[in-house]
C-alpha cells in the first residue's frame, strides 16, 4: 500500500490512490491496518507535557478565528511567542510544541591531567586522614604547581579514596535519600498566640549524672513550659509534645526544634499525627531560636544555679511547675512592656481552666 514514512516514524497511507487501486470495497488488510496505526498515532501524543498541550490550544484557536491578536489577548500571551512557536509548529509532529532542552550543548570537562591524577592519589593515600584543603597546601609545595581542592575531591571520589569507605557510603546515602527540611528563615512569622511554638532541649550534668530538659515557649506571648527526663531521645519529646498541645489547649500552627536526633523518629510521627508544620533552624545558628534560647538562659539563672537542682526527676518537675506557674502568671517580661505572659494578650487561653486554675499546668 503506498504510504510515507515522517522524520519521527508515523506511517501516513494516500487513501485517495488506495481507493483508486482497491476501489470503494472493504479490505481487511487495507483498512484496519491504516486504523490500527492512526490509533497508535493518537496514542503516542498522549504523552505531550502540558505545556505543549497549552500551545496546541493556542494553534487550534488561532485556526478557528483566525486572529493572532484575539488569541493572545484570550490566553494571556504576547504576539512575539504566539509567532515564535507558530514558527515551530508542525501539524503532523505535535512534539515540535514541547519545550527545548535548556542543557548547554558544551559541557565543562574536568581539567585534570594524567600526571594530576597520579599525584594527587599518591597523596591522597600518603595523608588518607588530611582533607581537600590541606592536600592542596601540600601538593602545591611539593610540586610547585597550584591545584584547587575541587580537584582533589573528585579524584577522592573518582577513586574512593576514604579513610572508611563504608562508613562514608552511608553517610552519602543518608543525605541523598534525606528529606528536605523547611527552614525557619523560610516562614513568615504572625503576630499572634500558637503560631509558633519553639522547642529546645537542655543537657544538665551532676555528680556524674546527666538530665535532659526539655523546654518549649510561644515566640509571640511568651508562655513558656518545661519538663525534666532522663533521656532525650524522641520518645520523651513526643511525650512533652503532648503535654504541651494540652496545655496550649490544642491551639498550635508551627513547631521550631534544631536538629538533633532527640526531635527524630516518634517526635516526627507525633508532629504527623497532630498535623503540625514542622521548621528546623540552621545548624549553628542559635541566632535562629532566639527566643528559646533566652528562656533556656532565664530558666537556669533563675531556678536551677538558686538551688533548686535535684536528680530525682519527679521532685525536680514538680518545683519547676510552681516555677513555671510564677514564670507565666506574675514575672514581668521586659520583651512584653513589663506584662506578664498570661496578661500580656486578654484574648490568650493557654487551656479552658487556665485563667482561673492551675491544675493544668501541674498535671502536665
């Protein structure tokens, strides 16, 4: 059967010469062939990107009213890329509708020469405990020759040059698989009580013993609440989560933590769980929980160096509650024009009995 053959392998038959050679009769072969490929045809611009489907509407619209200004005033485009894909547009190859690969043509290679390399692995398995710094101090006083220290690292890569490889293989495959983590600096904070609640953890050290503090305030009102444990791991910090949802009576939008692994693990399925949007600062950059940091200093100055220090873990957080409860109630805060937290905001209700009581803060 005659037919033609496109640049991207769509078969097309002339049916005017097959209707001429066969006649107006139905032929297996000659009719159902032509159909199975036309639907292979509809099938295979299935897979145009949306954006080409985009254009392809801009086509056919132009098509239909035949006005290049009233198509781009209805899709919202300029005359100069209407014409610029027009130009590109073929109707037997929707494909020429997609976008162009913006990948440079010339890549940069790497210039590093075969004597570089030899150096450079000599070196490297000389000083396998020294980094791509000072590696390249050395090389370029051996050899009186500069190198830069991105070349050494990818001739430690190229050849796997560590120290430990396998330890380093799973440090490489935590980060590639690690999750991206939202920043403080990316969120806009508001003005107002349970938008942000910031979370840190205090290491305490006694008589050979340690005790883990953990310590959580509202970066805008100030209300604040703490708690001691034996370990900081997640399990813990997921329970002083808890507590302090119920104490904020529910009322909390974002949560702020570091990095450490004590907020991993049930910390991260508690904060899913109770659809909280998780922020972590940077890593050292205390700058970024300023207001946790200050309290974690106010509670140490003023409740743990008075005295007030004890192992037992039960005895501890029950004066840290009365602490907190004069911490929150009566203690005037220069940051809120010498109010008290609780004062501070009329409208603020850390729990539906707190105004009035203080069970809730004891039983948390």
């Amino acid at each position: 059967m005659p037919k033609t053959i496109d640049s991207e392998g769509v078969v097309y038959y002339d049916r005017a010469i097959v209707n001429r050679i066969y006649g107006q009769g139905f032929h297996f072969t000659n009719d159902l062939v032509p159909l199975y490929h036309m639907l292979s045809y509809f099938r295979k611009y299935d897979n145009l990107s949306k954006s080409a489907k985009l254009r392809l509407k801009w086509m056919d619209y132009c098509k239909n009213c035949r006005n290049v200004s009233l198509t781009c005033r209805h899709f919202g485009i300029s005359r100069k890329t209407f014409y610029k894909w027009r130009k590109k547009y073929n109707p037997n190859n929707l494909f020429t509708l997609e976008d162009e690969r913006r990948a440079p043509i010339k890549r940069r290679q790497r210039e590093i020469t075969p004597e570089q390399n030899l150096r450079i692995i000599q070196l490297r398995k000389k000083y396998i405990k020294y980094g791509k710094i000072k590696l390249a101090k050395i090389y370029g006083r051996e050899y009186n020759e500069p190198i830069s220290s991105w070349k050494i690292q990818k001739v430690i890569e190229k050849y796997k040059l560590y120290h430990n490889p396998r330890k380093t293989a799973k440090i490489t495959r935590k980060r590639l698989t690690a999750i991206k983590k939202k920043r403080i600096t990316e969120l806009r904070k508001k003005p107002r009580n349970g938008f942000l609640i910031c979370l840190d953890a205090i290491e305490i050290r006694w008589n050979n013993l340690k005790r883990y503090i953990f310590t959580g305030i509202d970066s805008f009102s100030k209300v604040a609440f703490a708690r001691m444990y034996q370990k900081a791991n997640s399990l813990n910090a997921s329970d002083f989560l808890d507590r302090l949802l119920y104490l904020t009576n529910g009322k909390i939008e974002n949560i702020q933590t570091d990095n450490g692994s004590e907020f991993e693990k049930y910390f991260n399925r508690g904060c899913q769980r109770l659809n909280l949007t998780r922020y972590y600062s940077r890593p050292r950059t205390p700058k970024d929980n300023p207001v946790n940091e200050r309290f974690n200093k106010t509670l140490e100055d003023e409740f743990i160096n008075l005295g007030n220090f004890t192992a037992d873990v039960v005895s501890f957080n029950q004066n840290l509650t009365d602490w907190l409860i004069e911490y929150n109630f009566r203690r005037p805060h220069q940051s809120l024009n010498y109010e008290t937290p609780i004062k501070f905001n009329n409208s603020i209700k850390v729990s539906p009995m707190y105004p009035s009581s203080t069970l809730c803060l004891r039983f948390c």
